[in-house]
C-alpha cells in the first residue's frame, strides 16, 4: 500500500502542476486506501495544492509562463490569447469595424492599434474581455508632418496609461514628441519636447517606428544605433551605448532585440559570426554595466540554418524561459536551467506560409499581459 500511495503522489504531483488534476478522482483514489494511508495522502495533496497555488499567485497567474498576444490584420484585425502553459489558443476575435490597421503595441491587457488610412486614430482595446476602450485621433501638426506612436506605457506616478508619438519638426531636422494622457483625454508636448533622433528600423526597404520598447526602471529603452532612452516621470530623452563595444561598430546581425527579464533590461544578439543567440544582461542600471549570462547554440535545428536565422524573434523572457518565434517554424519554449527546447504547438493558419515581407506588418506575436512599468 506504501507503493501505491508513492505513485498516486508522484501522479498527482504532475497533474497539479499543469493544472489538469480532477477533484472526483481524488476522492474514489483515497477511498480505495485505508484509513491511515488515506489521512497520509489527503495531507500531501492539501500540501501540494496549496504550494500550487502559492506559486501561480506569486508568479502572476499560470506558473509565470507567458500569455501571448497572436495578432492578424489582413482588412482588418483579428486577436487571440495562446496561453504557453496549456499550449492553448482562444478563439480569433474579430474587430471587423477596424478595418486596415496595424499593431503597435501592449499594455498589461491592453492593445494599441492604428488605422493606416488618414486621418489616423488609434484603438484601445482588451482582447480578453473583447471591449474596445478607447478610440484616440492622431494629432495634426500645423506643419502637416505625420506622428508615429513609439510606446504604450503605465505612468508609475500618474497610474495611468500613456501613448508617446514622434514626429519631424517644421525644420526638418530634429524630431518633435507629444504625449497622450488617458485620465486628461489630452495631448500635450513631453518636458522636453525635441530630440535628434526616433526610435525605427529597417524593414526590406521600408523604415518602421519601433513602437514597442523595453520598459524597465520608469524608463522605455529602444534599440536603434545604440540604445534610446525615454523617461516617464522626467520626460526626458537620452541615448545609452549597446553592451559591448563590437555592437556599434555595426557589424552583420541576423536580429537584435531589447527585453526585460526580472525587471533587468537585456540584450538578445544573432550575430553572422557566432549563429548562436548571445543574451546580456544590464546588471547595474546606474553604471551601466553588462555582463553576456547565456549563450543559444541551434545545434538542434537541422541544416540549411543560416537562411532560416533571420526569421527569429523573441517573444517574452520569464524565470529561465526564453520563447522564441521562428518564422515558418513556429514558437519554441528554450529552458535554460536544462538545456532543453521544445516547441510549442499552436493552430495552423493561412499566414504562417507568409513570405518575410509580410511579417509583423500583416501578422505576428507579441507578449502579453505582462508588466509593463517599471
């Protein structure tokens, strides 16, 4: 009986964690011990439960493991929720009333989107609850230069939502930065309101506003030549050097992202040189001080790779998980505590054959409802 009751531990030990136990099977597994056994058991299980639910508590829901926003905006939008610990996918919502826009960014539960047509406005909306929020008009400058929303923030003072946009000033030479205030319904100009640069990147030809930034220590940082730097209570603009000195000299790289893990900012890496995904880690915010903590080899990955590396992104960056979406290949989980990858498997879509080009402009992934202040 001792045996019996070791493996009905074991067994329901794994059920708890991934959430899939069943209350009534409890019942008729500790009916079927005696007495003693059964009082020894019902103890372990009120143990484990409780750790559980201890730790989905401390973690934010679901073990930690990150929700994640899949987005599709041919005509119009179309948003579901994958969530990474069942390896589930809610059902498509459709916003067919946003007709012709494009992603820009989350928020806690939030997404921002923007019609391409003019004049453009922006939509607030909660794919988990399917409410629009809030529908916001870009503003028209007197000199008619376009704005461009660079970030989608949580004020840690004010504790309301903000959208920062960017845009060429009259002279055509330094750039000019308004922000939208939710609790006021106002735009205005940030503290400092010009400065030499805006957050973008190159896409095939096309520039595009990098619009979703790190958001670590009340500060939004975006990955340009070297790293843009935006202060939410200051409102102030500044520019930081990448982690290691090779960075800026501009050599060949498959991708570069900025995250935030453990509220830590980090800096992902595919170099042409290495193939492999080198991850920084800034240890010291003040000093600026980083220190490379990882190393992804894709020795899994079957050849030919190098063709393939360009199509990587990462999504979210949680304990010691790393996902990854791999264009015409899927998401991936890396643990890095054991060395394993696994992929995560979703629903198949007519956009997952899309070519390079289309990519994060028609349909893409982000993380989601993850925190976002700092």
């Amino acid at each position: 009986m001792g045996v019996q009751c070791y493996v009905w531990i074991v067994h329901l030990f794994k059920q708890i964690l991934i959430g899939d136990y069943d209350g009534n099977a409890v019942k008729n597994t500790l009916s079927r011990l005696s007495a003693q056994v059964a009082l020894r058991c019902r103890k372990v299980f009120k143990m484990l439960l409780s750790s559980s639910s201890q730790s989905t508590s401390d973690q934010g829901g679901d073990r930690g493991r990150p929700l994640i926003l899949r987005y599709f905006l041919d005509l119009y939008p179309r948003l579901s929720i994958i969530n990474v610990e069942s390896g589930t996918e809610s059902k498509p919502w459709e916003l067919k009333a946003l007709k012709f826009t494009e992603f820009i960014a989350c928020c806690d539960e939030l997404v921002l989107l923007q019609s391409i047509l003019s004049p453009k406005t922006c939509s607030v909306v909660n794919p988990r609850s399917k409410q629009k929020v809030k529908t916001i008009h870009i503003p028209t400058l007197s000199h008619g230069n376009c704005c461009f929303p660079c970030g989608f923030f949580f004020h840690p003072l004010a504790k309301e939502y903000r959208i920062l946009v960017g845009c060429l000033d009259s002279a055509q030479v330094m750039f000019e930065y308004y922000l939208y205030l939710f609790g006021a319904n106002m735009w205005r100009r940030t503290s400092t309101p010009y400065f030499d640069r805006i957050p973008k990147y190159n896409w095939s030809n096309f520039v595009v506003i990098n619009s979703s930034p790190a958001i670590v220590n009340g500060r939004l940082h975006w990955l340009v030549s070297e790293i843009m730097v935006f202060d939410m209570v200051s409102e102030e603009f500044c520019v930081k050097p990448l982690c290691f000195g090779e960075c800026n000299i501009g050599g060949a790289f498959y991708m570069r992202e900025l995250l935030v893990k453990d509220d830590s900012l980090c800096f992902c890496n595919i170099s042409h040189e290495e193939r492999s995904l080198d991850i920084w880690f800034l240890e010291d915010y003040g000093n600026w001080h980083w220190n490379k903590k990882y190393v992804i080899k894709f020795d899994w990955y079957p050849p030919p790779l190098y063709t393939e590396l360009m199509g990587i992104s990462v999504l979210s960056f949680q304990k010691d998980e790393l996902v990854l979406f791999w264009r015409s290949m899927g998401i991936y989980s890396c643990n890095l505590a054991f060395n394993t990858v696994t992929n995560i498997h979703l629903r198949k879509s007519e956009y997952d054959a899309r070519g390079f080009d289309n990519w994060r402009m028609l349909y893409g992934f982000a993380a989601y409802n993850g925190r976002t202040s700092g």
